[in-house]
C-alpha cells in the first residue's frame, strides 16, 4: 500500500486529503483504498516528506485542460464508487 495526503487548497488539480492505493501479492493488479481495517499484529509506516515536486507536461492536452472547472461531483463518482 502506498499513498498520500494532499492539502485543502490542491483541489482542482489533486484529491485533498488521503489517497491510498494498493499493489496486490502478485504485483499484477491493484487500485484505490477507500476503506481499510488493520488486523492484529499489522504495522503502518509512514515517511514524513517534507518537499514534493510535480513536474507536468509544457505542451499538448494538458495546456487545454480547463482547471477552473468544478469537477466535485465527477471526483466524488470515482473516488466513491
């Protein structure tokens, strides 16, 4: 399992909050974590990064992408469903 936690103020262009993925055993299949219980005897880590770079693309699709846009109700259909 791995993820993150993004502040309030990347809505729009990032999901605030936790975002946790998983990789299953095999490595060959995997997603979104949307709910976890721990069993006995299971640890967390967690690796306090105090610097994150984002590097995106100068050209193509994503200069044309509209940002501003509210796009709650989408984010909502595919981090809940």
């Amino acid at each position: 399992m791995v993820g993150f936690r993004s502040p309030d103020f990347v809505a729009g262009m990032n999901v605030p909050g936790y975002h946790l993925h998983f990789l299953n055993a095999a490595r060959d299949g995997g997603g979104h974590i949307l709910e976890i219980a721990l069993a006995a005897g299971m640890r967390i880590e967690l690796d306090p990064t105090p610097r994150f770079a984002l590097e995106l693309p100068e050209s193509g699709d994503f200069l044309d992408t509209k940002l501003d846009e509210d796009k709650s109700a989408e984010l909502e259909k595919v981090e809940k469903n």
